[in-house]
C-alpha cells in the first residue's frame, strides 16, 4: 500500500504527515458521481528520510500488519461483548433473574469497556516493540 502524504510539521526524530484518505469507491468521483468528500487524516511518523515542513513524501505501508492491528482493534471489543452478554445471560439464567436478557446485555457492556484496557496495553505493546504499520520511504517534491 503506497500513498502520498503531506508533512505538516518536523519534531526530533517524527512527523506529523497529512494524508487523504481513500473512499470506499475508490476516491474517482467520475466512477459512482456522487461528490463525496475523502477528509484528509494526520498521521505521526518517524521522519527516516530527514522530510521537512511542506514536503511530499511516499508513505509506504505493511499490509499484514495493517489488517493485523485492525482486527485487533475491532474484533477484541467485540469478541469481549458477545462473550460478557453470553456469560452474563448465562449467569443470571442459572440464578434464576426473570430479566436476565438485560443483564446479560448490561454484563457485555461492562466487558466492552474492559477490552478497551486490552486493546491499550497491545498497543501500548507495539509502540515499545517499534513495530510500524508504516513508513516514510522517500521525499517526493
């Protein structure tokens, strides 16, 4: 996945780098001529190529890494609710609770709100083990 990013700004060894973000349709509004809008997103990463404010530079992004972090950051939150609102309904069943539905719902909420500690600690993870999804690879004008 290649992309062109916009670097806004240089810090120490980071930049803080614009890049437009792709439409589902794939960004050509001549092919669906629905006139959607891609906003721009602001990205931080680490300046490898010496980039400076008002650069344009190829961002070069790791796929597998890409769809990794992104189940990890859809599918923990939702593993974890469908596992509380089944345990939860379970529990308070075998309790013998008349409205155990709501419980159960309520338990996976609360297990939803837990796997957004999980979710922060694996990143939190991958920050310390430098793992980037992407990066810089040359200054284009």
């Amino acid at each position: 996945m290649e992309q062109i990013g916009y670097v806004t700004r240089t810090f120490d060894d980071m930049a803080e780098v614009e890049v437009r973000r792709i439409s589902g349709c794939g960004g050509s509004c001549g092919s669906c001529s629905g006139g959607c809008s891609a906003p721009s997103i602001v990205i931080f990463l680490k300046n490898s190529i010496n980039a400076k404010e008002g650069d344009y530079v190829e961002i070069k992004g790791k796929a597998h890494r890409i769809i990794k972090y992104a189940l990890i950051v859809y599918m923990v939150p939702f593993a974890m609710l469908i596992f509380g609102i089944i345990l939860g309904m379970e529990l308070f069943k075998s309790r013998g609770v008349v409205n155990y539905e709501t419980y159960g719902f309520v338990t996976g909420i609360i297990f939803l709100g837990i796997s957004f500690f999980i979710v922060r600690k694996i990143d939190k993870s991958i920050q310390n083990k430098d793992e980037k999804a992407m990066e810089m690879v040359k200054i284009l004008y």
